[in-house]
C-alpha cells in the first residue's frame, strides 16, 4: 500500500471511514471458526469423524495467495500435500505441506501448512480461445497434476476450453502444462475428478469419474444437479491428441429440461432437494463401493429465493439469493451406485436416478460453506476448504481453512 503524506486534517466524515476500514476486521470473524471434536453422519450407513482442521500460510507466493481462493483442492496418497486453486482472479494453482497439519482448537491455535509450490498461472501450449477464467477442479493422476478450467459467466456457450495437466505435479513453476483439451461433455463435468475403485472400474470401463453441477452462472450449459460422467485421462496409457475431444459417457446428468428438482426458486416451500443456490464441489465413490457421495452447499430451503432482493439483513442481491441471509448450508447428496450402473447399462437414462440420501450437513455456519473438496481412498481422508473462516494472518483479508474428516463404513 502506498502512503501518502499531507497537512490536511481529517474531518469527521472520513474519520467515521476510516474507523469503519479499521473494524473489517471483525466483521470478517464476526462468527468465531473453532474446530473440536464431532462426527457428522451420512444416512444410516456412513460416519465423518472429525480429525482437526488446518490453516494456510498467508501472503502471496508466486502468482496468487490463499485468500480469496476459488478453494479447489487436491491432496496426495500420501496426505503431505494439498494443490490449492488460488486467488479468484488469478488462475493459479500451488501447493502446500500439510504433514501432522491437523488439530483442534480455536483459529489463532490452529496450525499453518507452509507454502512447499509458489502459485503458477494456468498457461498452457494451445490456449486456443484464450477464454477459459476459472479453475474448476484439481487432480492427482501418474505425477501429473490434472486441472479442469472453465469460463464463468460463458453467456454464448462457447467455451471449449476444458481441461489442462501439468506434467510434473512436484515442479508446476518449470513443467510442461499440457492442453487445453475439450471435455465432449463440457461444461456438464469440468468439476471434480474421482478415481473409480477395482473392481468397480472394471464395471464401468473407466478408472475416474468426473462431474459437475450448476456452480457457475448460465443455467443453459450447466447440469441442474451433480453430474457422473465416465472417462480415462490423458496419459501414456490413454494418449489423446493435443486439443482433441476427450470422451466423457454419462451415468449421472440433468439439464434444464430435465433437472433435479423442477422447483428452483423452492416457490412450494418444500423443496429440500435441489435449489437455484445448490453447488456440488466433490463427488466420490464411497469404500465399500455402494454409494456415490457428493458434497457442496445449498440454501432457501426455509425463506425461499429472490432474485435481485433485498434480504432480511438489508443486504441487497445481485442475482439468486435466499430471502433469509442464514438459509445457507453445507450439503451432502448420496445416490446408489446400483441406479448409476444401471445407466451403464442402458436401463435407465442420466437424468432418471435420483439421490437415496441427501440433507444438511450440520458443521460450521451460513458464514462457513464449503467451497472445494477432496477425498483419499487410500487413508478414507475426507478434506473439505471452508470459505472466511481464517482471518487471523491477515487483518484485511480471510482465507478459507482446510478441515479434515475420517470417513467411516458402518
């Protein structure tokens, strides 16, 4: 910040400015993040138990920092390294370590992951279009490091843009970054990337999954509910020519035909399903390969949703809010593997399965939605990045937290 010296005196008005300027800060941590021990349950069937939560090293690094992060994530096998998608403008991927990162307390007590990777732009060899503005979603697959890109606000449809790896997940600064590849499902599945388990992968034809749902703006590209879409990354094994189509087969897909739930603004009141404000940000299969988990937020399920309101707290918005600015909440979806194979084999369409579960997940605030994901099946390690929930490095900005969770098979 530059300064600036001058003999004027400053008159109550911009005192009054500046004292406001001063307390950001604590409207920033107006809801104090604390984690301590807890376990969440998912139907009947799964458990997550709450192993601590962590904070990222402040400042920025390279080409982008923590705060204000998009929030997408992608943790090792090894659980010591978190791949963090950065700074909302900047379209930049680093890297953390986060070994024995966990622990419980209150924010100022938690412990910090230092910096390992400096953030580097997405700059790939055929940036054709050059439209592609958002990271949607993070890998790890070979030693690569996968990314899915897309445009957010895309209001032509056009952007092809899709998906791009880095060679090397250990050097992102000095590797190659590979693409960028169209998904022949586009924006249908530029999210999340899950392997698919053995033997499972066997069923499907496929190794990994990929989804999506309606997180970015232009409800007409996107898929009104989460997405299952089948398919095998570029690599040695499954060479694709560069800026060639990569093939995507839908087991789990919807549309603003066919969507979710046909009561997006919930003008019933009873819709506890799928709304306007829903977001899916991870979808994985579960350990005992029964269930497909899918994790985000959503929100006017109680108030209902406006569009361009004014909320109950004077808050005015600039597009699909709940008119009760608490109606907001973390969110979990659970569909039956058996439904989705039966898409595979052709006795069901995408759009027809519906989810056997879905709810609240009852962990942190409407301050506090979780903003990316990750899942481990070697550990059963389930990460999720919390939004503002870390405004302790930095008076003038928050950043979101890594929280960790054992996922547990009953």
């Amino acid at each position: 910040m530059r300064s600036h010296s001058s003999n004027r005196l400053i008159n109550p008005l911009q005192f009054a400015v500046m004292m406001l300027f001063l307390s950001l800060p604590s409207l920033i941590c107006a809801d104090e993040f604390t984690i301590e021990p807890h376990s969440v349950s998912l139907a009947d069937r799964y458990q997550l138990e709450s192993v601590g939560a962590f904070r990222l090293q402040e400042g920025t690094h390279g080409e982008s920092r923590a705060a204000f992060a998009i929030g997408k994530i992608a943790v090792t096998s090894d659980d010591t390294s978190l791949y963090l998608a950065g700074h909302a403008h900047h379209f930049s991927v680093g890297s953390y370590d986060i070994a024995g990162a966990f622990a419980f307390g209150s924010i100022d007590e938690l412990p910090i992951a230092p910096i390992s990777q400096n953030f580097v732009k997405i700059n790939p060899e055929l940036p054709y279009q050059e439209s592609a503005t958002r990271i949607t979603g993070l890998e790890l697959h070979e030693g690569r490091l996968l990314v899915t890109v897309d445009k957010y606000y895309d209001a032509d449809v056009k952007n092809k843009e899709n998906f791009l790896f880095f060679e090397n997940a250990v050097d992102l600064e000095k590797t190659i970054q590979f693409g960028f590849y169209p998904l022949q499902s586009r924006s249908h599945s530029t999210g999340w990337m899950s392997k698919i388990p053995a033997p499972l992968a066997g069923k499907f034809g496929a190794d990994y999954l990929i989804g999506s749902a309606s997180n970015l703006p232009i409800n007409s590209r996107n898929s009104i509910g989460p997405t299952f879409f089948t398919w095998n990354p570029p690599s040695p094994k499954h060479s694709i020519p560069l800026g060639k189509n990569i093939n995507t087969s839908a087991k789990l897909d919807y549309s603003l035909a066919e969507p979710l739930s046909d009561d997006s603004y919930n003008e019933s009141g009873n819709n506890d399903l799928w709304t306007e404000l829903s977001t899916a940000e991870l979808g994985f299969i579960s350990p005992d390969q029964q269930s497909y988990i899918v994790v985000g937020t959503s929100g006017g399920h109680h108030s209902g949703i406006g569009y361009k309101i004014t909320q109950n707290n004077g808050r005015k918005c600039n597009g699909p809010c709940a008119y009760a600015h608490d109606d907001y909440y973390n969110y979990y979806w659970i569909y039956s593997i058996e439904d989705i194979l039966a898409v595979h084999y052709g006795e069901k369409l995408p759009s027809e399965v519906a989810p056997t579960s879905y709810g609240k997940l009852p962990t942190y605030s409407h301050e506090h939605l979780i903003i990316g994901a990750d899942f481990n099946p070697i550990s059963n390690m389930l990460y999720l990045t919390i939004a503002k929930a870390d405004a302790s490095q930095n008076r003038f900005e928050s950043q979101p937290v890594i929280v960790g969770y054992e996922f547990i098979t009953h």
